[in-house]
C-alpha cells in the first residue's frame, strides 16, 4: 500500500469554478534548487507570445534581484509581477486564479505545491526533477517537459485548456482528510 508523506489542507487549498483564471504562476524560493532563473525565460516565452498574458512569480530569496533583472530587460514588469513571500492563503487565492501553476525544481522529495495547485483545479507543468511520476498525469492534470523554457511555455500554453474540475479532483487522494485516518491506522496496526 501506497501512503502519501505530502498532503494538502483541503480547506484551504479548493477548486471554485466560479474563479477566472487570469494568470500564469511560480511559487517557491528563489534559490538555485528551485531554478527560478528557469521560470522566468519560461514565463518571458509565455508574455513575447501573448502580449495579453501575465505571469505572477511569488516567494523571496537570494535569486529574486536576478530574475527581476530578466523581467525589466525584457520591458515585461507590466506582465510579470513578483509579490513576495505570500501567506499560504495567498498561495490558495493566486493558485485558483493560475491558468498553470510552473514547477522548475532540479529535484525535489514531493512538492506540497504540486498538490496544492491540483487541489485548486490548477494544472500543473513540470520538469522531471520536481518528481511528478506518481501525480501528474500527461494531458490530464499537467504537463511533464525536458528542462527548457521553449517546452515548458508550450506546456504552459496546453495545459491551460485541461479540464480544471477533473484537474481538481486528481487531487483528492493528497487531502488530508484522506491521508490522516490512512496513515494513523498504519501506525496503530503495527
């Protein structure tokens, strides 16, 4: 038996269809395991094709003065905004109205974002290293793309037509609602 060790709080982090999607987004440090260098040409690509799209990159960290520096060479800073380190409230308000929700990661043990943008209805595009394999579904709930930032905005772009309920609902086996009473009968059984 499979038991999840990443979970998300389902009150908090829900899908509301009556949300528009306005947006792209990244949340996470601005370090270099991260790779938000990566996010930004990845969110640049998405803005230079769509002068109507926009793009919000939320957290704080040593890499945050370069990947602003992308954004102001690019004359982007009216489509790709940074709001800093935001309450996890926050993350579930930008993650509901996030059209995708980008992972860059070189590696990670099993992103709580992942699980939390599902739960929102928002799908997810992401590298191999942020460890998708046993979450994300191709075409279904997110994309999975090489490390480069043309196939992640083309991810971005073909993501943001999945199905956002069904997107949603991919997320319901990570509430932690479901994995406690799971993970507590494990523990008492033995």
């Amino acid at each position: 038996m499979h038991v999840s060790t990443t979970w998300f709080n389902g009150t908090t982090f829900n899908f509301d269809p009556s949300i528009p999607k306005e947006y792209y987004s990244w949340v996470g440090r601005f370090e270099a395991q991260k790779d938000p260098i990566l996010a930004v040409r990845t969110m640049i690509d998405i803005c230079r094709s769509d002068p109507s799209a926009k793009a919000v990159m939320a957290g704080e960290g040593s890499m945050e003065p370069a990947v602003r520096s992308h954004v102001e060479e690019c004359d982007l800073a009216d489509q790709i905004s940074f709001p800093g380190r935001i309450s996890r409230v926050e993350v579930a308000e930008l993650m509901r109205r996030s059209r995708a929700t980008l992972l860059t990661s070189h590696y990670e043990g099993s992103p709580r974002v992942m699980f939390e943008s599902l739960a929102c209805g928002t799908p997810v595009v992401t590298t191999e290293g942020a460890d998708p394999s046993r979450v994300i579904s191709q075409g279904i709930n997110g994309i999975v793309c090489a490390r480069s930032h043309t196939e992640l905005s083309a991810g971005l772009e073909l993501a943001s037509s999945l199905p956002s309920d069904i997107v949603a609902r991919s997320a319901d086996p990570y509430d932690v609602e479901e994995v406690l009473p799971t993970v507590l009968r494990i523990g008492t059984s033995q």
